[in-house]
C-alpha cells in the first residue's frame, strides 16, 4: 500500500508539472460529456474552455476557525439569496454536523481540516452553497457540498479538490480528465439536477484516431490489439513504469481517462494506464 501511495504521489506530481493543458482561470482544453442512462434529455454536451478550477468559484470570506479535538467552524452569509444572513455552524471531528439557522444536518469526515468554504455552484439560481473539505482517508482530497433553501439544509454530494467547473451546475472530476495528453479530453461530467449531481458520459470516439501529446509517468504494456478485457494486463510492478515527455502518441481506444490503448511514432502499441488512488 506505501509504495501504491508513491506512486499515486508520483503521478500526480509529474502529471501536473508536464502537462501544459490544465485548466486555468477562465480557460481549459478538455473536451466532452458524461450522460445517466436514465436521463438522457441532457442537451449539448459543454464546452470545457468554459471551465476552470473548483477554487475560482469560492467566494472571498473566512468562517471563524477553532480547534479543540476537531474543528469548530461559524460564521454569517446569505446563502439562499433573501438579502438576510444565515447563521452557519459547523463541528468537524468523527462526528460532524453542519446547521444552518434551526436545520441541521449529520455527516461523515474521514480526515477534516477545519476548511469550509461559500461556493456558487450555479449562477443561474439564488443560492450559495457550502463546501467542507475532507482530506479522506489515504489523499483523496474532496468537498463535501451543502445547501439552504431557507426552508431545508440539503446534501448535494461530494466533488473532488481537483475538479473543474462552468459556474453553471456542471463539473467535470479530475478522474475523469486526461490530465497527462494535451489537449485535454475527458470522459464524462457531473450535472447539478433537483439537488442531486447526476452522471452524463461523453462519446468519446471523437478522439479515437487522433495523435496528442503525452507527458508525465504511466504504466505501459506493449500489446499488438487492444484488448477487451484489459484488466487483466494490468500491473502495478515498478518495470511496467514509464516516464513520457512531450511524446507524440495516437489514441487506438479510450477504456477510461486513465486507461487507454495508444500507439508510439515508431508503431509500438500497447496499454497506456495511471495510478490514481486505492
């Protein structure tokens, strides 16, 4: 597990030190959707030069913070848009609560920093929402997100540190980013609907066939043809372990933003994989 851990560190860092293609405020490369087989009314797909960072859309205000075997955290902010500040408390230790005025709400936190945050979530509606971050368990880094309606406290879900968002009830999750190639693509995106994040895949087969620029450290396993079930070719052993920079490759076939079959310059192909976590 220590050295899975390493490697995840690894990765992450070289993805982000290579990768030219990460979005910025205001602007990013990616490219596509992620669509609920249950909904499928979900309209055009978003245009990922819309995104940027989840923490561009943190508002500029600082909850009081006190520590004594957890976190105790308060603070004053409208939140449901009436004009009237809502008094905001939340204790954050094995077991946290969030409270809203008179509501509230019990939650779980593996690994709580005392960090809650004012985000808009959607510029189209009144509300502010609340986002408290939890650490997780083994560097799983996500906001766990709230809203007050001024009637009911709401959980909305959670969405990882290294999200990106529109501003407009919409995210794309770093897993689902090809944070190493350039452009960036990804695979799928979150949709805020009836207080609850729904999932939309996005049709990749735009990308099949295109040559993009990989950097950063990987798992590479040569193979002729992609294989259907490409589990099991997957290692996690340290020889199985690549360093790319600025490599000129062609996606072949896309199993997830972290697991690809791509083919070299020189005509290598092979199974093209990256740790991300437990």
């Amino acid at each position: 597990m220590k050295m899975k851990r390493g490697i995840l560190i690894i990765c992450i860092v070289l993805s982000f030190l290579f990768v030219g293609c990460v979005p910025t405020e205001g602007n990013t490369e990616v490219e596509e959707t992620q669509v609920d087989p249950s909904n499928n009314d979900k309209g055009a797909d978003p245009d990922i030069k819309d995104f940027s960072w989840l923490r561009d859309y943190f508002k500029d205000y600082e909850f009081a913070v006190s520590s004594n075997n957890g976190y105790e955290v308060s603070g004053e902010y409208d939140l449901n848009g009436d004009g009237i500040n809502d008094k905001i408390k939340t204790s954050l230790s094995v077991n946290s609560y969030i409270e809203v005025n008179d509501k509230t709400l019990e939650f779980y936190t593996d690994n709580p920093t005392g960090e809650l945050k004012i985000i808009d979530l959607d510029s189209n509606d009144n509300y502010l929402e609340l986002a408290c971050f939890d650490d997780g368990p083994s560097g799983d880094p996500h906001y766990k997100l709230f809203r007050y309606n001024g009637e009911e406290l709401i959980a909305l879900g959670e969405i990882d540190s290294g999200a990106i968002m529109d501003g407009r009830g919409k995210y794309i999750s770093w897993f689902s980013m090809g944070v190493n190639f350039k452009p960036l693509f990804y695979t799928s995106w979150q949709e805020l609907v009836d207080n609850e994040f729904v999932s939309r895949d996005h049709d990749v087969s735009q990308y099949i066939g295109e040559t993009y620029e990989l950097s950063g450290s990987g798992f590479f396993v040569p193979l002729e043809e992609a294989p259907k079930n490409y589990h099991e070719y997957i290692s996690w052993e340290w020889e199985s372990m690549k360093d790319f920079e600025s490599i000129t490759v062609k996606i072949l076939e896309i199993y997830s933003a972290s697991q690809l079959f791509i083919e070299f310059e020189d005509g290598q192909k092979g199974l093209l994989y990256f740790w991300i976590g437990d």
